[in-house]
C-alpha cells in the first residue's frame, strides 16, 4: 500500500491487481508534480518556467488522459474529472483507489480510448505514455473538443518526455513551453492556437498485409490501432511463434492470451474453423485490433470472443483446450514478471486437463522455471539464438 501525499490530502493507493511480490507505487513524480501544480504549490519559483504559481481552476470539463494507475484521477475525483485510458487495469486500479479513499465511484466518469472523447473539454491533463502513436491518437480525437480557454498541461518523467512530444502537442494543439525539471520530472504547457493547427490526417489505425516471408500466412490482413506492440511492423517474437503453431485441428475454444493485434488467434482460428476462438488483452486498442484482424480474415461463419481483461480472469476453470501467449516482461517503465506469472496461472486453471499452454519469450526470461514449477512440465518446441517456444500441459485437475 502507498501512501501519497496531495495537496488534497494523502491517499492510500495501490496498483491493480494487488500482488503482496510487487513493491511497485502506483503514482510517482510526474504525477506529483502535476497536482501540486494545479494547486499552486510548485517547487519551481513562481514565473520560473514561464506560468505563475497560482494554480489552475478546476471547473468545467477536466478530462484525464493516460493516468497510470487512477492517482491523478483519484486525488481530483472532487472535480469529477472524466478519465480516458487504453488500459483494463488503470480502470480497476482507479475504482479501487476511488473506493479505498472514500470518493464516490461514480462521480469520475470512465472512458477507453476507443469510447466517444466528451464534447467540451476545459481542462486537458495528460500523462504522457511510452507510445507516442497513442498520444497522437488521443490527442487527436480530443482536439475538436478543445478550445482556446482550454488549460492542457502534460506531464511526465524526463525520459519519457522528448522533442517528438512537445512537436506532436504543437501539430495537433497548439505552442508549448516546458517546466524546470523537479525530481526527474517534467510538465507540458500547452496553449491552444486559433485558428486550430491543421494536423492532416490521421495514420491510424494502419493496415497491412503479412509479408511473403511468413509462409502460408503471408497476405493475411493485420490491423493496428495506435499503442500497440510493433504498430509498424510483425513482433520478431510473434513472427517465430507463427512459424510454429502447434497442429492443432479439432473444435474446442483457443485463447490468444495478450492477444496484441490478433494475429495468432487470426491464424489459429483459420486453421481450426470448428474451434472458437477467445482473444483477451488488457488494452482496449490492442482488443479492438485484434477484432478488426480476425474480421477481415476469417470467414463469417468464424466464432471469436474479444475481451479487455486481466488475462484470463472470467473464463471458467477447464474450459479451454489451448492457450497461445506471447507475454509482456515489462509494466509501462518497470522490468516484472507479475503480469507473466498472472497469465501462466490463469491459464493452468483456465485449461482442460491434457490442454495446452505454448508461449514464445526471450531466451534470458527463463519462462521454463515458472512453468515447471507450475505444471510440473514444459517442453522446448522451438528455438533460435533470441527466442524460445515452450510448451506446457496441465496434466490434472485443479
């Protein structure tokens, strides 16, 4: 549990899910520097970055966009701000933290990144993500909702925060000017400009075609909404997995687990027409890719489920035949092996006894311990010098 402290008082915080392994806070400098900005209470001196120190009146529309882990949402919840992430778990961290904390649930309005942005926005907040393609997105379709008594103001650590940032708010916002950096951390000052820049069309969602030298899968359509792994080209991971899918040919329901843009759920459900097949991310953007994938390759007739979630939460023990996974060894700036833990138990409950769980990974993640230790099995199907596929079979029940 974190305990931070805000101008508007201290908040116990904590990530979602609540894992008693991970240490990691759930807000950090960034954040903190944001609130106590919008209070007034820099530590810069006042006029020292070009804005006074008097703070920013919360009134109107204050949209919050890209919170990591609901700390900004729940420290302005008062204000009933409306929080806009690509993220399942930033959704369930804040509604936790919002009810640890007392604050009313539903005065904070939740939206994705692929809902309707609201029409007005009078204060813009903007925590800056990893993906630069996904700030462009969003800021995009905000941009017809601002107006030139806007207040935006980004923030984030000083190495997540580049050149290429403050040109994307000045294309499709207007000027900006950047803080003095107070522990690591830096703000965006954004004025809208009149007449509104003129950012041309927007590169998303990109559509591409497998190359030839993805064997009988080349030409199958992949479709990537902005944030996603490799937007711009076919993960080196998810292409070696590709290459090695396992033969499976019955009905029975396959999971591509962290299904990213859909393409190895794609290619599984081709190859088992009968199978229904389950494609789960927590990212809203990598759902709806995975969706738009499997739509315009598979026939009508095809059966899929796409879900935001945490892994494999919601589906029933025993009732899944396979499990392909190409997890993630990183939480936004963090190195964990949380989130692959999560997905390599979930699967172990989620399958049959005799199904199957393969996973493509880095050679040096040492995948193999964990699944032993959970299966009490894992087979090396492939490798090369990078990666390695491992699969595992629940042999039991439980």
């Amino acid at each position: 549990m974190n305990c931070f402290t805000t101008p508007w008082g201290e908040l116990r915080l904590t990530r979602y899910p609540e894992d008693p392994r991970d240490r990691l806070r759930a807000w950090d400098a960034a954040d903190d520097y944001l609130l106590r900005h919008l209070a007034g209470r820099d530590d810069t001196a006042p006029g020292a970055d070009g804005t006074t120190a008097g703070g920013v009146a919360l009134t109107g529309t204050v949209v919050v966009v890209g919170d990591r882990w609901g700390a900004l949402t729940t420290a302005l919840a008062a204000h009933r701000p409306v929080q806009i992430t690509d993220s399942y778990l930033t959704r369930q961290a804040t509604l936790a933290n919002l009810a640890r904390n007392g604050a009313d649930p539903g005065s904070v309005r939740l939206r994705s990144t692929r809902d309707e942005p609201p029409e007005r926005v009078d204060v813009l907040l903007v925590r800056v993500p990893k993906s630069l393609a996904l700030l462009e997105d969003q800021l995009r379709r905000l941009a017809p909702a601002v107006h030139p008594g806007t207040v935006v103001v980004g923030t984030g650590m000083v190495t997540e925060i580049h050149t290429s940032t403050l040109k994307l708010f000045e294309a499709v916002l207007g000027p900006v000017r950047t803080s003095l950096a107070v522990r690591k951390a830096r703000l965006i000052h954004c004025t809208p400009a009149v007449p509104a820049p003129d950012a041309g069309d927007s590169p998303w969602p990109r559509v591409d075609e497998l190359p030839a030298d993805t064997g009988k899968h080349a030409g199958l359509t992949v479709v990537n909404h902005a944030g996603i792994f490799c937007a711009e080209r076919l993960d080196i991971g998810t292409r070696f997995l590709l290459d090695h899918l396992p033969p499976y040919r019955g009905g029975g329901r396959i999971v591509d687990l962290g299904c990213g843009n859909g393409i190895l759920g794609t290619a599984a459900a081709l190859a088992a027409p009968d199978a229904e097949v389950l494609f789960t991310d927590e990212s809203y953007q990598a759902v709806a890719s995975a969706e738009a994938t499997f739509r315009a390759n598979a026939p009508a007739s095809a059966r899929a489920e796409f879900r935001a979630a945490d892994g494999l939460e919601g589906v029933p023990d025993g009732s899944v035949d396979l499990v392909l996974n190409n997890p993630p060894f990183h939480t936004h700036r963090a190195l964990t092996d949380s989130t692959s833990w999560r997905m390599f138990t979930g699967a172990r409950r989620a399958l049959r006894p005799g199904g199957e769980l393969w996973v493509v990974g880095n050679r040096h993640l040492g995948y193999h311990v964990k699944l032993r230790r959970l299966f009490g099995n894992c087979e090396v199907v492939a490798s090369n010098p990078k990666f390695v596929i491992l699969k595992a079979v629940k042999r039991s029940r439980g």
